[in-house]
C-alpha cells in the first residue's frame, strides 16, 4: 500500500489523484482503513450522462464527509480513517461503475511507479510502499461506503455490495424498499424512512382535516415508493384522493405533460377551499411543475404538501406565489455548526483532495481558471465563497456527518478491542478480524450521540380550511360514492337493525344483537319472553284459572246431581272426559306462559293437538252414538246400528282417536326434536329479542291441529243428522255452534299470528284461542245443564227430557212396527179376546221384555221396546216392560200396568178384559212404564 510522508500534526495525507486507467476522477483522504464515498457531485440527464455540477446536494455533502473525517483523525489518531470519493451524477449505472472500483481496488493496483501515474504527496513527494516491519497497512480495499444520496442509486449499489458482504451508510436514501433487510442486509441509514415521511404527511392532513386530496409522484422508486406508503397510511385514516397522477421524466415534451397535469388540477373542486396536491418530486422537476401551474394561473388555488426531495431548496421570485403557504415535510433540518466557516475558508488552492472543486468554484463565481476556454471573466482564485453572494448551508448535512461518524465509532471500537487502548494503527489481530460482517456487528452495537435533535410544531396553530368534496354522514348513515367523482358521496340512512361497518356499508346485525349508539357495532340484545308477571301473563292466569274452577264446579255438580234425567241424558263418562279436555285447554296456558325450553316446548306443541283431539273426539262420539241408535228402523238394521254403543265401547273409542293424535305427536318430536330458539323484532323502532319455539316461527303449530279439525268437521256433520231428536238428547245447534266459533277462532288467530313478530301479542292470541275454545264449549254443552239442575228443577224430569212438538217424526216413518203406538192416557178397560192377541202381537213383536237399562239406558240384551226407549228417553231410567197375556177359557183377560207416580212410587192400574172390550192404549212418550198383563 501506497503512503505519503508527512510532517504535519494531523498525522494523515491528502492526495488528488485520477485513476488512470478508468478515467474518473476520485477525492482521496488517506488513513489506515478506506471508506468508500458515493456524493451525487453532477445532475443527471436525461440520457444518464452527468450534467451541472451540484453546489448543495453535491459539493457540501462531499465536504461535510472530508471535514467530518479530518476532525475525527485529529481526535482519535491512532486509526486514521481514509476516504474514496467518487460522483455518482445520479445515476445508478454510474455509481454502480464507481461502487465496483470500492470491491476491487488493493495494493496490487498501485505496483507501477507511482510517479508515472501521477500520484504524489501534498508536500510534493512520492507515495511509497509500506514494507517496514511494525503496524500493518490494509489494502485499499473500502472496508464500507458512505451513501448514495437517492434511493434508486442506494438500492442497486445495496444489492451489489451484499454481495462482498461490504456495509453501506446512506444519509438520504428515504425509500421504505430498503427497509426490507432479507434484500439489503448490508444496508444503513441515518436518515428516516419514507415510511415516517408518509406517516408525517398524514398526520399533517389529519389534523388539517384535509380529507380530499390530489397526489403527483414522480416516476422513480423514490417518488412511487412514497406515494403508495402515504396512500395506504392515508386510506386506512379516511383520506381519499381524488386525482392521481404519475409525472413521467419526459426527455420530450415534458412541458406539455406537465400543463396537462395543471389543467387536471384545475378541474377538482374543493367545497371548503383550495385544492390539497401532495408534490413527491425531486426538486428540478417540482420547479418545472410550478412553472406550468403559475402558466395556467392556478398559483391561488392550490394548497401544496412538499416532501424532502425538494423542500428547503430555493426557488425563483416568479414562482414564490405559486409556493407560499406550502406544507413542507422532510427529515430534521438546521445548520451544522462549524461548517460554514469551513467551508467558506475553502479555495482552489487550499483543496487539494476534492477534484472538483475547481469546476464548482468556476459555476459558482461564473468563471474560468487560465488555461480553458475563455469567457468575459478570468478565475483568480482570491474570491471568497459567502452568504453575501450566494452562499447558503444545506440543512440535511448532519446525516452525512451522523453515517461517518457510524463507521468512525465502528472502527474505533473494533480496533480497541483488538489493539488495545495505545496501538496505533492497524496491529495483526485487527488485520484478521476485520472484515464486512465484523464491521456490521459493529455498526449494529455501537451507540453515539448525532447531531439530530428533537423539535416539535404545533400543527394546530395554522388556520387553514378544511379539505372535502362532501360533508361527513351523520350516525347510522353509509356513503354512496358517486362513480364520476370517486370523493365525493352521499349519505342514505341504515336501517333499525343495521350498523356502518366501514363507512361505506350498512351492515345487518346478527341475531340475538342490535347496533350500538354510536351505530358502529353490533351489542348482544337482553333476552325477552312473555312470562307470568307480564300483564298479558297475568290476565290469561286469571282467565285460565276462572276456567279450571268453573270445570271443578261443574265437575261436583255432575257428581251430586248425577241421578237426574237432565245428568244422564249427557251421558257421565263422555261427559267427564269432555270436561277433562276443558281443562287441559285452560292448563295449556300455563304451559305458553312459562318461559321456552326443549321440554317447555314439546309440551306445548303436545297439549295445542291433544287438548282439542279430546274435546271434539268425546263430542263426535256421543253424537254418533245417538245417530246410530235413533237410525234402527228394522231388525237387522238394528242389530248392526246397536254395536259399540255402550258405555265402556264408546269411551274406550273415544281414547282411541286421541291416541292417533298423540302418537302423531310424539314420531313429529323425535324426528323434529323441540328447541328454544331466539327471535328478533321491530317494534316501536326498538329490536327487540325473544326466546320462542322454533316452531312457533312458522306453520308448524298448525300441523297439530290438522286432526282434530277433521273431527270438529264430522261432529258438525253427525250434528245435522241428529238434530230430530229428543230435546235432551238434540244438541246439534251447540255443538254446530261450537265447532263453527273454534273455526272462527283460529281463522282470526292465523293471520294476527303470523302477521305480527311480537311475541307478547303471539301469546296472547295463542291462549285467547285455546280460553275461548274451552269456554264456548263448556258453556254450551254443560253450563246450560248446571243451569236447568240448579235453578229450574221442574225442567229436568222424564217428560221434559224425552218431549219434543210432534213424537210421530221422532218415532220413526209410518211403516215401523211401533209407528201405531198411540198418546192417551192409562186406564184399565175391558177389550176382547182378539184385541188383546192384538195388542199383544204387536207389543211381543218388539220384544218387550228387557233388563232394566244401564245409567245412560244404552246398553240392551236385543232391540225391542227397549231400543225404543233408548232412543225415545235416553239416559232416563226404564222401568222392566213385561206385558204378558194369558187367556183364560172365560172371555176376559186380567191386564195389570205399574206406572211410577211423581214420587217415584209404582202404581198398579188393573182392569179386566172381556171379549169384545176395547184394550187400553199405552202411553210411551210421557212416562217409562212397566206392564204386566194377566
């Protein structure tokens, strides 16, 4: 490695050299370790040639590395740090030309006379190779590279140097992109990510509430990298963005590109004042932007968000007014102190180790040194660089300071370690273990103080108007965005059971939930059902247990007074298990008040079917019974009409009809097990939810019912037919009566059921129902009776039980064999003998001699004046007939007929009866009568 001898108190050299054999010129400052170096020195042009020197982003940055550096050397002089400088002219292929001289560049390339190349000493000396035993020389090899300046450049020369594991500091690569360290391992920063700048920038238009904005970024990955991380950042606080465009770097026609944009621009309209544009630009073509837009007068109207490429830059007085009141957002800026009079103290002369200083200082006195092409004005060398003329600090030096001083402190601490405290220079055991992936542990440990400070602006202070296209909806109101201006919305109002969910969708609550005040969520609803201490509960109780207590009365009365015609012409035992139907009709609404359970549940899907199967199966089965007895008009007819006609036949009948129901019942609940589900309603503009039966939520209540209207229908049907019969046992207008207001009830209960959701108003009308059933059917097929048992004694008699208007229509057609019996009164004649054969022909040819009859008179031996009187008196008891005839070998016959009085007590009325005599004529309509003829 090449050296130079020196005598000054710096202990280091500094050499201007320009390597030979790639032609491109280089600062060097010389040291134990290099530093590669990458500064954005010239523009960049179109053709990705290097343009105009740069006084700020270039020659001050430089600078401040070279100055940095001497300071440090001064302090710590043990390791001197060197520095290869190289310009970048903002170009990545450039520098990626200058970053492959940092990789390859050893002692092997300085083996020609260093003479020959032009390499020489500040005090004019030769360079020499070190070979003197002691401290160790490195090769000139960069051991890491300070920048680039731009992101595009710091990502592709990131990529290479990952590839020699060789570490790099940038001062302004701002892109989120490098952020990704799977990619760029190797890569630091000391400026913060666009990511900040993004977050700064919205946070700015959140607390400015700018809520419609435009955005323009340049075509770089710069310019889109920031624009999509402050469009997502923006999006997710509400911002929208109303015009987006991507400026292309046009080598033709840029101009008119960019007019295009300003008339864009121009065409958004803000309700509440100027336009918000965030610029995402570097600062040459943001100029160029703000020309075209002051061209087209729109300086007024727009309010400007900058970012770091351009902010703090100077710009001509013309476009001033097209800038004023900007909103600049870029990393901490403010002076480096001791900079400037550094700087300033810099001549042509005196720089020796910057290779382009002579050219910055000829584009900034607008002058040329002797010896190039000739101009108005000569260089002297003697000017004085000053704020006076032109002379203004780039106020992001700091973070060029902030990376060397990085890989100062890295170094130092490296060779502490390794030297110990009082080495100088580079000691053997440094040599070996310095290397890329030493220095980045290095850098990751190390801990200093920069020269970034805190500062804070209090955003609040700016009085600026608000930026929207519409006006923010109120609660519980969704944005409809218009499709010609995607900004701009209008609100329409979500219903009761929705809530907003993004601002742009109403969306329906789940079950058993209802939105929130704020309309922005969903709360789970407190859980309702109609219960016993509810009003609605409280009077069904009451009703229902008035019913239950009127069936207990009539229940007694049965029992004390069941010995009366009026009580057995209804017939006991179907009248009890018609009672027992009554109540379970009133005990099923308990069962609907109580509060909704699987068991709860099958129960009243249970009790809704059985309680009126029972009902209308007892009343089908008197009626056909009746039906049956009064339609025997002949023998054979009569023994087919008597069957099952008794008692036990008919109520076992009857539990066989309400046992089909109940089996249909009970397969419906295990193939369709009941549950308690919940139910939401509107009611009063409140959701409101309930606890029901899932099959109270559909028709399925009806399917129960199915059966026993079946058998409501046919007891109408038996009814009609029935209704020529004696009064005590015609009952065709009350049950007619009782089946039509049951179907006139559940025509009413069907549509107020299901036309309402609510359930106290479901209740209601489902225990109505079932109450008025029960009590139409009680009232009319017993209450009736309890009234006449009661209070109108004289009516319940034998004779009032069997009369009826006309008995010759209720007997029978004129063609039966009992049709001829006549209706006078019992007396005791004298008939003759072939009268009383007569008379005795047609009573023996009904057979009447029979056993006395059971409580309801419907069970016999074999039709005869029996049957006849079962149809005739019903339930009524029948005393034993037994007409019998003997014939003496006189001409008379003895006749003898017991008839009860009105005490109950037999009377015997005997006559005799000769031949020729007329025989008496037996009543049968009035009285039950026993005859003994003798």
């Amino acid at each position: 490695m090449w050296t130079c001898k020196i005598k000054f108190e710096v202990f280091m050299a500094l050499c201007v050299m320009v390597y030979p054999v790639h032609g491109m010129l280089r600062a060097n400052v010389s040291g134990d370790v290099i530093l590669g170096g990458l500064f954005p020195v010239h523009r960049g042009t179109d053709d990705g040639q290097c343009g105009d020197i740069q006084e700020q982003d270039g020659i001050q940055t430089l600078e401040t590395a070279v100055w940095s550096l001497k300071q440090i050397n001064n302090k710590y002089p043990n390791l001197r740090i060197g520095l290869v400088a190289m310009d970048t002219c903002e170009s990545d292929t450039v520098a990626l030309e200058s970053t492959l001289e940092f990789v390859s560049i050893d002692g092997n390339s300085f083996e020609p006379d260093p003479k020959e190349d032009g390499y020489v000493c500040q005090d004019g000396s030769l360079p020499y190779r070190n070979s003197s035993p002691g401290p160790v020389r490195m090769s000139n090899r960069a051991v890491g590279v300070v920048g680039a300046a731009f992101s595009q450049v710091s990502i592709a020369v990131a990529s290479f140097l990952r590839l020699f594991k060789v570490p790099q500091i940038s001062y302004w690569s701002t892109s989120p992109e490098l952020s990704d360290q799977d990619r760029f391992s190797y890569f630091k920063r000391t400026v913060p990510s666009d990511a900040f700048q993004a977050r700064a920038i919205v946070n700015i238009l959140v607390n400015l509430e700018w809520w419609y904005v435009v955005a323009l970024y340049e075509q770089t990955t710069y310019g889109a990298n920031l624009y999509f991380e402050t469009k997502r950042l923006a999006q997710e606080e509400g911002i929208c963005f109303g015009l987006t465009e991507k400026i292309k770097s046009l080598k033709v026609g840029l101009d008119d590109e960019l007019e295009r944009i300003a008339r864009r621009i121009s065409q958004v309209k803000n309700t509440q004042g100027k336009v918000v544009v965030i610029l995402i630009t570097h600062y040459g073509l943001a100029k160029a932007l703000f020309q075209a837009v002051d061209r087209k007068s729109l300086g007024g109207t727009v309010r400007w968000i900058g970012v770091d490429a351009w902010a703090g830059r100077q710009f001509d007085e013309d476009i001033q007014k097209v800038v004023g009141g900007a909103i600049a957002v870029q990393p901490l800026a403010r002076k480096l102190e001791g900079f400037d009079e550094y700087f300033t103290s810099l001549t042509p002369a005196t720089n020796t180790w910057n290779p382009w200083f002579r050219e910055y200082w000829e584009s900034y006195f607008n002058c040329k040194f002797p010896g190039k092409a000739k101009t108005s004005r000569s260089c002297t060398g003697k000017e004085r660089i000053s704020a006076a003329n032109g002379y203004e600090q780039l106020q992001s030096l700091y973070y060029v300071r902030d990376a060397i001083l990085a890989f100062a402190n890295a170094l130092h601490q490296i060779h502490l370690d390794s030297c110990g405290l009082y080495y100088r220079g580079i000691c053997p055991n440094m040599e070996a273990k310095l290397s890329g992936e030493a220095l980045l542990t290095a850098l990751d440990n190390i801990e200093f103080t920069g020269l970034d400070g805190l500062y804070q602006f209090d955003i609040q202070n700016l009085s600026y108007n608000t930026s929207v296209c519409s006006t923010s909806c109120d609660v519980g109101q969704e944005r409809r965005v218009l499709a010609s201006r995607p900004c701009c919305w209008y609100c329409k109002e979500c219903t009761k059971d929705q809530y907003v969910s993004d601002e742009f969708t109403c969306e329906t609550c789940a079950r058993s939930t209802s939105p929130n005040n704020f309309r922005n969520a969903c709360t789970p609803l407190p859980m309702e059902y109609v219960s016993f201490s509810d009003s609605i509960g409280i009077i069904a109780c009451v009703f229902s247990s008035i019913g239950i207590l009127l069936c207990v009365l009539v229940f007694i009365i049965y029992i004390r007074f069941r010995s009366t015609p009026i009580i057995k012409a209804s017939g006991i035992e179907l009248s009890f298990f018609l009672l027992a139907g009554i109540v379970l009709s009133y005990a099923s609404i308990y069962i609907f008040l109580a509060k909704p359970s699987a068991v709860i549940c099958g129960f009243r899907r249970t009790l809704l079917g059985i309680c009126y199967t029972v009902c209308y199966a007892t009343i089908l089965i008197k009626t056909n019974r009746i039906y049956r007895i009064f339609s025997m008009k002949d023998n054979a007819n009569r023994v087919k009409m008597k069957r099952f006609t008794s008692s036990k036949s008919s109520l076992l009948i009857t539990v066989l009809l309400c046992l089909i129901e109940l089996v249909a019942i009970v397969v419906w609940l295990i193939f369709d097990p009941p549950k308690s589900v919940s139910m939401d309603y509107i009611s009063d503009d409140e959701i409101h939810n309930v606890l029901v039966c899932h099959d109270s939520m559909d028709f399925s209540y009806l399917g129960v019912l199915i059966y026993p209207f079946l058998l409501m229908f046919i007891c109408i049907v038996y009814a009609i037919k029935t209704r020529k019969t004696p009064d005590g046992f015609n009952e065709t207008k009350f049950i007619t009566f009782c089946s039509s207001s049951t179907v006139i009830i559940w025509i009413a209960f069907i549509p107020t059921y299901f036309s309402t959701r609510n359930s106290s108003l479901r209740v209601a009308s489902l225990t109505m129902s079932l109450f008025v059933n029960g009590t139409v059917i009680l009232s009319l097929l017993f209450l009736r009776k309890i009234y006449i048992v009661l209070f109108k004694p004289t009516k319940n008699t034998r004779e009032k039980v069997m009369s009826r208007a006309s008995m010759s229509h209720d007997l029978g057609d004129r063609d039966s064999n009992y049709s001829n019996v006549h209706t006078r009164p019992v007396s005791a004649y004298s008939v003759s003998n072939q009268d009383v054969r007569e008379t005795v022909r047609r009573v023996n040819g009904i057979k009447a001699e029979v056993i006395r009859m059971d409580s309801e008179g419907f069970s016999m031996p074999s039709p005869g004046i029996g049957s006849l009187g079962m149809s005739l008196s019903g339930s009524q008891i029948l005393l034993e007939i037994t007409p019998k005839f003997e014939e003496y070998n006189g001409d008379s016959t003895c006749l003898t007929l017991q008839v009860p009085d009105n005490n109950g007590d037999r009377r015997s009325l005997t006559g005799s009866a000769v031949v020729g005599q007329n025989i008496p004529e037996i009543r049968l309509n009035d009285l039950p009568l026993s005859a003994n003829v003798s």
